[in-house]
C-alpha cells in the first residue's frame, strides 16, 4: 500500500498546538586567513615513516585554540620543514575584519625524538602539539608544546617547553604584540618538578580566570595523567589525576580530556591497555576501549579536590582503570562489548564528548570503523545508544560541543565545515550548517564560548610535495550559535518509496538514517519513479529531494512536475551514504486535486532519494476571498507588512502556531508593522464583516 503524508497547514481556532521547539542556528559571521601571503602552517608532507611519524597533521592540531575577553589566540608550527618555528597569533574580535598579529619564537619543531635521519633533515612528529591557555588573573599568555615522552638526557634544552608571557600582555594594542612580551623559554612550570617524558598538553582555564595544565607522563599504554595549577602568580606541583602505570594486566593510559563546562571541571576518556596492539595478549580490545567519565564541582587545585563518578557517587583520586569492569570507578559503557563486529574490536580515538547545561552527557566513539552515540539526561538511569544514521560519519570524527540544551558535532564533510545537531538526551541528528565556500580543508580543531563558535582549519592543497605541500594556509572561522522556532512540518511529504509507479528493477533499501527507514537504492540511469498524489490547496510551492550522493559532484535528474520538466537538476553532494541533504526547485505550481511528480536518474547510481517535501510559499486564501484581489508583501519580512487590496474596512489578527491571538487591530494606510515581535512563523488572519483570509507570515 502507498502511503502518501499530507501535513496541511491550517488554523482552527479550537485546536490546541503543542509547544514549539526551538532548534540551533549556526551562522557562519566571518572567515578570515591566519597565515599571511606566502607563509603558512607546518604539514608533514612526504612518506610516512620516512619524512614523519605518525600522523601527518601538526598546525591545527591538539588544544591550540583560545578566546577570551573578545580576542582569539592559535598556535602553529612555521612551514615548511626547512622552518618549523613555533607561532602564535591573535585578532581582535571586537572589531571587525581586523587583521591577524604573529608572533614568531626562536625555537624550531625538534622532530621526531629531536634527532635528524641519517644527517638529511627532520622527521615529523604528531604528537608535539602546542597548548595555550590565557589567564584572565594577571593577563599572561602560557604556551606548552613540542613534546613527546623526550628526557632531559637526550633532550636537555627541549624535552619540556614552556613560553608564559609577561604579566597584562595578553591583550596590548597589536602594534606591540610582540616576541618582546615573552619571557625566556623554560624546560618547567615549577622549578624542582620533574617534566620529563611529557606528551599530549593541555591548558583549560576556569571561571575564576586561574589555569589548569594537564599532560601524561609516560607512554601509549603506559602512562599516568599529571594536572597542576596556576593561581594568577605561579604554578602548583604536578598531582596525580588518574594513575596508568599499574602492574600487569591493567597497565594503561586514559586517551580524552577534560573541559570546564558550566561552573563544574568534567573527564571523559577512553582507556588504552598495554596488551592492546597485541592479538595474543589482548584484554578483549585493539587500541582504546571503554567510555569513562568523572567530574568535580570545584577547581582542581590539587589531589585533594572532590570527585564523583556518573551517579554522583565520590570517587577516590587518582583514577585507577581496572581490565574487571566491576572493579571500575568511572566506566559508563563498553563500546565493544555493544557494537563491536570483529574478533578485537578497534576504537582507535579518544572519544568525542560533552554535558550540557542541564547535565545531559553525550559521547561518540568509533568502534570498528562505525560511529556510536551514547546519551543520558539527569533523569535518566542509564545511557542511551545508536549506532549508524545520521551519527557522525564514520570517515571523519569531529568534536562534540552543547550550547543550552542542544548538542552539536563539529565535523568536516567532503572538506567543509559541517555542523550537525541533537536536542540533549536525544538521538535526532540534524544538519543545520554545510559549509560551500570553494576552498577544502584537511583538518580543524574549535573553540566554543557563549554563544559563538570558533573553527580552526589548515586548507587542503591537495600537494604531499616536500617542500611544497609541506606549508599549507590557515583559516579561522566566527559562527554565532542562536535558537529559532523548529520549522513547521513541510505541507507535502512523499516518500521516494511509496512511489505510484516507477521503472521495473527498482530496489528499495533499508537505512535508519533515511526517513521512514527506506529510501531507492541502487537508483540506475533512466530509471524513474513517479508520485500521485492529491493537493488540497491550489498555490506556489518549493519542490526539495532529499537524497544521498557521497561521491559525485555531477549527479543530475531530470524532475518532471504536472508536465513541466526541469532537466538536469544538479543533487547535492553529500559524501555518505548515510546523510540525505536537500536539492530545491523554487516556485512551482500545484494544482486543487491530482498532482503528478516523476524524477528520472540522469548520472547512474550517483544518488539515493529518500522524501520528496513541498513547502508552501504563496499566500493562499480560503474560500472567501478567491475573487477578490489581495496580496501581502514583502513575506518573509523584517516585521512591515504592505498590502495591496481593494476590500474596504480590513481587520486583522496576528496568530502564532499555538493558535492564540498575539494582536489585533485595523489595517491603516495598506501596512501592518509587526517588528515588534519574534522572528518566526506566523498566521496573519484579514477578514471583514462577511469575508476571511488566512496567510502564512515569517517575521526573519
């Protein structure tokens, strides 16, 4: 049986709607180039193995991002490999289109373990990223970065680095912004601790301005997770947060991090066993494994500090990670266990996390090459799960953020920015921003305070030269993050799989990222699928496909409504399978009763339709005023309504979508001023003694 959804916006006045939903907005206010012409951030291009370790990213990478008091600070490695200087830069937000200011230090990224191979240069490593944190106490700027587990004995001048400005320099006038402003590099924060053997550095700052540092001391399975604290004056001694150097079988190392969000300092991580990278000795798990999460209410001056577990329960510092899930403190789930398909499953990042304002914890994690989402709300007893749909794609994990009570993943898809959004303990994905500016980026790292969101990107040159493609543009993104009224539903839905008829050997398939759970699969060319379906109310309409095309930037159709043909209407691209993005066809025609709509595969298999939506945009009148001559203009508008119409005595109402009356009155001099309200949509009503009309409104 077909199923065919009409969603008819109408008003009765007796009807009671629910209350509206608010969803994010993301708007991109300002992108702006971090390196100058003719410089950019390090990259290590070439051979792995031969030219770098590891991985090949390095500038953006690790907790290099810092905004305060309406300034932006990034750190970054110089490009190419013959440069490797340490760089920091800054721009005030406060006024706008402002430049960048840099500032280059002396020292050179040392490599991996600081030696050259074999005389012939510097081999990169991933690890040494560089972490700044701005105290707000004394205005001093701190900078901790290129390390990697190294000793004083091979390393004496840079197994530990640390530049920290002078005091109230943070935020001087750019023309002083200077090399001049920093005090000598140090190998400590405290003299007389020890910092040997360091990776991994971080710097959060908490509400009081003073600053946390965190790094693991040790190596990959093995390692213990040190914090300090900087009081506006000098730094604590290091203190053991969460202890991994434990005998046998549960040595390892914690791979996440930790936040101050909304007053409270939480940790979310993963755990990595040493038996890990072994398929004989293995506890079960290649790589990480294991969700875990602790917070403290406090700033964790030192070791001393209250923490609690997921119920609330006190935990005892330092963490300890047990290889018995029922000897562990602060485990939440087991992604393996859940969701795991090969023998060993592989989680191979720390996960993504967040907590909202109300407490809501959410995590995404990989486990064998898919994306899992876990969620909680304070009031529930146990976590939530999903594997698959609209969850982070599987090809790149981004970093999950919350803004009020929705939470929202920072991604790049097909090598722009992609910003996709739940309601906290939910599982309702949404794309609410697709970045389509022509340049691609290879990797990011964001910042998000208030009601912005700051995104740090290398451009992808596409070149893995030396020499060439080892110095690459930086970028810095502005959004503003806002709530508006969730759309209303869309007056017409179809499914793409209820279709009337269609060409023979149509396959549909099955996705619960898709609507419904089905979509056409396998959609080949010339195959076609046609839609009849009835329309209650005559008028102009926006046509949208909602359709999956992961790899072609030239999927085309041909889509056929009432007998006027659109051909070769180009589907967005939307680089998974998994995620059905809108191609639109603006102010088409339907028509009172039977409507056809036929789309025809013109780029075989380049695409997967889902729906078919149709929004009404005209203002459509109900039986009184058809012979009448009315129109309300501009729609949408910024408040001021003109109409132009030859009925005499005209009232008005302005309705919102939960059917009360907001204002009254009548209409003057062919105009209605409604700037006064919220943007959103709305019902205007015009009626006079004998005649009434209704008509959708968008105050933006």
């Amino acid at each position: 049986m077909k199923k065919v959804y009409l969603f008819l916006i109408m008003f009765c006045f007796s009807q009671i709607y629910s209350g509206q939903e608010k969803q994010l907005m993301a708007t991109l206010d300002e992108l702006s180039q971090v390196s100058g012409a003719g410089e950019g951030g390090l990259f290590f291009a070439g051979t792995k193995d031969v030219n770098y370790r590891f991985g090949q990213r390095i500038s953006p990478h690790g907790d290099c991002v810092d905004v305060v008091n309406g300034y932006a600070f990034v750190t970054w490695y110089k490009g190419g490999m013959d440069t490797r200087n340490l760089m920091l830069s800054r721009k005030n937000l406060n006024v706008p289109n402002s430049n960048w200011v840099t500032i280059e230090f002396p020292h050179k990224h040392v490599g991996q373990g600081g030696e050259l191979l074999n005389g012939t240069g510097i081999r990169g490593d991933s690890h040494n990223t560089a972490a700044i944190g701005i105290s707000t106490i004394d205005g001093t700027i701190h900078i901790i970065y290129d390390m990697h587990a190294y000793r004083s004995s091979s390393l004496p001048n840079d197994f530990f680095n640390y530049s920290v400005s002078l005091k109230n320099k943070a935020f001087v006038p750019d023309n002083e912004f200077t090399l001049d402003i920093f005090n000598p590099k140090q190998n400590y924060l405290k003299s007389g601790e020890d910092y040997e053997r360091m990776t991994y550095p971080m710097i959060h700052r908490a509400d009081d301005g003073s600053l946390i540092a965190r790094y693991r001391q040790g190596g990959s399975g093995n390692g213990d997770i040190l914090l300090a604290h900087y009081d506006g004056s000098v730094w604590s001694n290091n203190w053991l947060f969460h202890e991994g150097t434990l005998s046998s079988p549960n040595t390892n190392n914690m791979y996440g991090g930790e936040r101050f969000l909304n007053g409270k300092f939480y940790s979310g991580f993963s755990i990595r066993y040493s038996t890990n990278n072994d398929t004989n000795t293995s506890n079960g798990y290649m790589l990480n494994s294991g969700l875990y999460y602790a917070y403290t209410n406090g700033i964790p001056k030192n070791a001393s500090t209250p923490w609690f577990d997921v119920n609330d329960t006190p935990i005892s510092l330092p963490i300890r990670n047990n290889i018995n899930p029922n000897l562990d403190p602060v485990q939440i789930s087991q992604p393996g266990d859940d969701y795991g398909t090969a023998s060993l499953p592989r989680s191979s990042s720390d996960p993504a996390w967040t907590v909202t304002e109300n407490g809501a914890i959410h995590f995404v994690q990989r486990v064998d090459n898919r994306n899992v989402h876990y969620y909680k709300l304070t009031t529930d007893t146990n976590f939530s799960s999903n594997v698959d749909g609209l969850i982070p794609n599987p090809q790149t994990r981004g970093e999950l953020y919350s803004y009020k009570n929705h939470v929202f993943m920072v991604e790049l898809l097909g090598g722009k920015v992609n910003i996709k959004t739940t309601l906290e303990g939910q599982n309702n994905w949404e794309i609410v921003y697709a970045g389509t500016e022509s340049t691609n980026y290879a990797h990011f790292d964001a910042f998000v305070t208030g009601d912005k969101l700051y995104v740090y990107l290398m451009e992808d040159t596409g070149n893995n030269t030396l020499g060439v493609g080892d110095k690459r543009p930086l970028y810095f993104q502005e959004f503003a993050l806002s709530e508006e009224d969730a759309p209303v539903n869309p007056d017409i839905v179809l499914e793409a799989e209820d279709y009337t008829t269609g060409s023979s050997g149509i396959i549909i398939g099955t996705n619960p990222a898709a609507s419904g759970g089905e979509y056409i699969d396998a959609f080949a060319g010339a195959q076609f699928i046609e839609h009849k379906f009835q329309v209650t109310t005559a008028g102009t309409y926006d046509f949208i496909l909602f359709a999956a095309n992961r790899n072609r930037d030239d999927s085309i159709m041909d889509i056929e409504i009432n007998g006027t043909l659109y051909e070769d209407v180009l589907i967005t691209r939307t680089f998974d399978w998994n995620v059905y993005l809108e191609s639109r066809i603006s102010d088409i025609t339907l028509n009172q009763g039977e409507n056809t709509v036929r789309i025809t595969q013109r780029r075989s298999l380049s695409s997967e339709p889902d729906k078919i939506e149709f929004e009404l945009k005209s203002a459509l009148s109900t039986n009184y005023f058809n012979a009448k001559s009315i129109s309300l203009y501009p729609n949408p508008s910024e408040g001021i309504f003109n109409i132009k119409s030859n009925i005499q005595h005209l009232q008005y109402n302005l309705i919102n979508l939960q059917g009360q009356v907001l204002e009254k009155g009548t209409v003057f001099q062919n105009k209605i001023d409604f700037s006064n309200h919220a943007q959103g949509i709305y019902f205007l009503e015009l009626s006079n003694e004998s005649d009434r009309l209704i008509k959708k409104i968008v105050i933006k």
